[in-house]
C-alpha cells in the first residue's frame, strides 16, 4: 500500500488535499494550520526536531491528539507532553510512538561529516521531521511514497509555508541552511531508499525525485 508524506510548503494551500482523503498520510510541522480549509485529516503525525521550539507546538500536538491521529514523537519532547497535560486530548484510537532518532548528526549541516545513507532500523533524524516520516513510511512496510507540498527554495523572511502564520513563535535556522540541510537529505532518501519515492509537489524546486501529478496517481 501506497503512502503520503505531506509536507508544509506554500504549494500545500494549492493542493486538492480532499482527494487524500482515504490515503494513508504522513504528516509534520503546523499541519494543524491547514486543518480549517480541508476536510482531509493526515494518518500519522511526526515530530523529531529539537524541543527547543517548544510552545509553538503545543496547539498542533493537541489537535492531532483530539482527532486520534497516531503520533510519532522524538522523546525529547516526553518533558514537554506532560508539563503541557496533553493526556487529557487523548483519544481511545490515539497511539503515541516515543521514538529515538540517531544524534551523531546533531548540529553538523550538509557537508563533510553528513549522513551519506539512511541506516535503518535505526532513524536518521538529520534533515528534518519529513525525512524521518520517510523512513518510518518505508519500515511500516508502504510501497512506494508520494510527496507533495515538499517545495524547497527556503528564503530569509519569504513566503516558505503554507499559511502566512506559519513562523509564529518558531525558532527558524537560516534559509540558506534549511536548504542545504533538506535537499541532502532528499538526496541520502533517494540513494538509500530500498522502495521508489516520488514527488508529486505543484511546483518547488525539489527535483531529486522522479515527478508525477497528484491527480493522475489517484
């Protein structure tokens, strides 16, 4: 079975989210944000980046709780789910995964001493929260996966997401790392990726993986 890893780009507030609606999708970031214009809701949440944005978050953790999307959380933020009393929004259908991805990459940008491979079953986490939806897509056995709102082209105060209220209270890196970072971990995805990954983004500067529309997939 196929599977969708959603991600935050402003091509995502153009995409017909409605025609995932039965897909089996993986979802990061303020995806809650984009909740109010589609009737689509993402299987699966991932959050691995550094707990260090902390209050930020706590609105999207909540609303995938209250809608029993199973979660799949670095343990860092263990602390934060329970200082925030987050419990209460479980539901009975809510699974939370505490996952643990590897650090030897912690702080290092693309370059030298980057991952040059994926490693499962260990989790590479460098990248970003996407790149870890990937690998956890592939290990739960889907085949192949699509992505879309995966744009790149990150700038310095421009228009980088979906929703113009996106940045509010984050913690950003530089546009020019956020780059670099994530389009290496693209290229670390497709070399080592053991089933066909393909970009069905509108647009975007992404073009690692073979392209395909959204529309004709479905």
């Amino acid at each position: 079975m196929r599977a969708w890893i959603v991600g935050n780009g402003p091509s995502l507030a153009n995409t017909p989210l409605e025609l995932l609606k039965d897909e089996v999708c993986f979802a990061t970031g303020r995806i809650h944000l984009i909740y109010p214009k589609t009737t689509w809701r993402p299987t699966h949440y991932v959050m691995t980046e550094g707990a260090d944005t902390t209050q930020a978050l706590k609105d999207d953790f909540g609303e995938q709780i209250k809608l029993g999307i199973t979660l799949w959380l670095s343990r860092g933020w263990k602390g934060n789910y329970t200082n925030w009393n987050l419990r209460k929004y479980e539901q009975k259908t809510t699974t939370i995964n505490w996952i643990k991805t590897c650090e030897e990459h912690t702080g290092v940008h693309a370059g030298l001493h980057a991952p040059k491979v994926w490693h499962l079953p260990d989790l590479c986490g460098f990248g970003s929260s996407l790149n870890v939806a990937m690998q956890i897509a592939c290990q739960e056995g889907y085949n192949p996966l699509y992505l879309i709102g995966c744009d790149l082209g990150y700038e310095d105060g421009g228009n980088n997401h979906f929703d113009e209220s996106y940045d509010v209270g984050l913690k950003l890196r530089p546009a020019s790392d956020a780059n670099s970072d994530c389009l290496w971990a693209h290229n670390v995805a497709f070399r080592s990726s053991p089933i066909p990954i393909y970009n069905a983004t509108r647009g975007g500067k992404l073009d690692v993986y073979p392209r395909v529309k959204l529309e004709e997939v479905i």
